[in-house]
C-alpha cells in the first residue's frame, strides 16, 4: 500500500535522497559550512542528472575518418 502514490519516486530517487542525508550527516559531524553543504548536495544533484542522460547515438569520432 502506497502512502503517497502522486510521488512518482523510484529506486534511483531513494539512492538520491540517502546520499542527501549523507551529506546532511557528514555536515553535522565535521562541521561543514552552509556553502559546502550546497556544493556537495549540487555535486550529487548533478551526477544523478548526468546519469539518467540518454547516450547520443551518432559517432562522435566521425570527423577523424574524414
């Protein structure tokens, strides 16, 4: 049964949202700034989009048979 079943999450947004709590915990214990904290939870934002890019299928060395 489905507590919220308008969130559409899946397993890859449950991997995200641990590495944010990670990140929240590594902020606390070593006492990391605001703007570090933002950094690194950006970093990890930013992987997890670059991840779930589709692959571009032309060749991309193309020019050097030329």
């Amino acid at each position: 049964m489905m507590m919220y079943p308008y969130l559409k999450l899946g397993p890859r947004d449950g991997v995200m949202l641990i590495s944010v709590f990670i990140m929240l915990v590594l902020t606390l214990v070593f006492k990391w700034s605001v703007w570090e904290f933002a950094f690194s939870v950006g970093a990890v934002i930013i992987a997890f989009l670059a991840g779930s890019m589709k692959p571009n299928k032309k060749n991309v060395l193309a020019f050097l048979k030329k």
